[in-house]
C-alpha cells in the first residue's frame, strides 16, 4: 500500500480512502480500565483468570487489560480467522492452537471486536468441548447491528455503529493495527 499524502491511504485494490476517529485515545484506555476492574471484581474470590486472546486483533487490547487486572491472571492466544477483504465469509479456520488445556479454568475469550459473532460462535463451540470450569466473553468493541448469530457478551466495552474501524490493533488489509485509538475508513 502507498501513501498519497498524510491522510490518504490507498488499499490493495487501489481505492483510496481517510481514517476518521472515531474513539479517542482517553476514552480506549478508559473502557479497558473498566473491563479490567469487572473481569477481577467478577473472578476475585476464584483467585484466579484464564485470559485466551484471539490473535491477532487482540493483542494490543490484552497487553493493556492484564496491567490493568488486579488478580493472578494467566494468558494465552489462539489464531482463527473468518475474513476476506472487509467480509466475513461464515468459515472459521484455525490458523493457532492454544498453548495450554484449558481444563478447569476459569476461561475469559478475548476479543478486539465481535461484529457478525461468526469467529467467535465457533470458537465458543469448539473450546466448551474442553471443559473449562467456566467460559466468558470479553469484547473491546460491539458491532451489534451486524450479528448473524446471538453471542452473550459478559464483559462488553462499547457497542459502536456499522462503520469499518481499524486500529488498536484492528487492521484494514493488516494496516493500521499500530494506532493507539479508533479510527473508521472512509472511502473516498
Ligand atoms: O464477529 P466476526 O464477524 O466473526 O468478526 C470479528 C473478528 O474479525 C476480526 O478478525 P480477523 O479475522 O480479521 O483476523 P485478525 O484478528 O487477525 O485481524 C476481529 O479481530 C474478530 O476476531
Ligand atoms: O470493522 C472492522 N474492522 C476490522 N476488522 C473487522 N472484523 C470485523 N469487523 C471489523
């Protein structure tokens, strides 16, 4: 991808478009803080929680939520992918496995953001057959209006409109993940 100037990009198709923000700075670390605090209020007398990241969006967001969690936290990342493009194509694929069995724990999923609940129902799926002692869902960003399929969100950071977003970690054709706020494309 070039660089027209220093706010236009060009995607791989060549169409060329902004990046408007959309969540500032401030307000990201604010609502990470928050889940922070009820992912440790929730799993205080438990002693302990499973943090499981799906890669790769989640792992700007993860370094940030284990700082900011008050309990013995553990962590581990899992890679499935279900997007073409700016389209989810309903297939999840698992491109990493978990480093650890997650029997017995108490499990929280870590996503960056959850729009048609695709990736995420099968995933949930997939690691209930392991037996976790319980399994939670943590997502920074909710794009409610584009579920396909129902996802209960315990830990739920800020429910955003139906605007293509990128980063904090959030990519457009793996671009854009290194911006420390939220930011929508817009095609020009
Ligand atoms: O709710 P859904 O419609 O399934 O979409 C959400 C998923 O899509 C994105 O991942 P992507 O497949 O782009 O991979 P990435 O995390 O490596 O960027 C995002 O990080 C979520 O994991
Ligand atoms: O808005 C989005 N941006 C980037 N990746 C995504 N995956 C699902 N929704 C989005």
């Amino acid at each position: 991808m070039e660089k027209e100037d220093s706010s236009v990009f060009i995607n791989d198709e060549g169409a060329r478009y902004r990046l408007e923000e959309m969540i500032s700075n401030e307000k990201v670390h604010g609502i990470v803080r928050g889940l922070a605090d009820d992912i440790s209020n929730r799993y205080r007398e438990a002693g302990s929680v499973h943090l499981v990241g799906l890669l790769k969006g989640s792992f700007v967001f993860m370094a940030d939520l284990i700082r900011a969690i008050s309990i013995p936290v553990t962590v581990d990342f899992m890679a499935v992918t279900s997007y073409l493009g700016t389209e989810s194509t309903g297939e999840v694929k698992i491109l990493k496995e978990l480093n650890e069995p997650i029997h017995g724990l108490n499990v929280v999923i870590v996503e960056d953001i959850i729009d048609t609940g695709l990736t995420l129902s099968k995933t949930l799926a997939l690691l209930e057959t392991r037996a976790p002692a319980d399994l939670k869902v943590c997502t920074l960003l909710d794009k409610i209006d584009r579920r396909k399929t129902p996802i209960d969100i315990e830990f739920n950071g800020i429910v955003i409109p139906d605007e293509f977003i990128v980063g904090y970690g959030i990519d457009y054709q793996q671009r854009h993940r290194e911006l420390d706020r939220i930011d929508r494309v817009k095609f020009l």
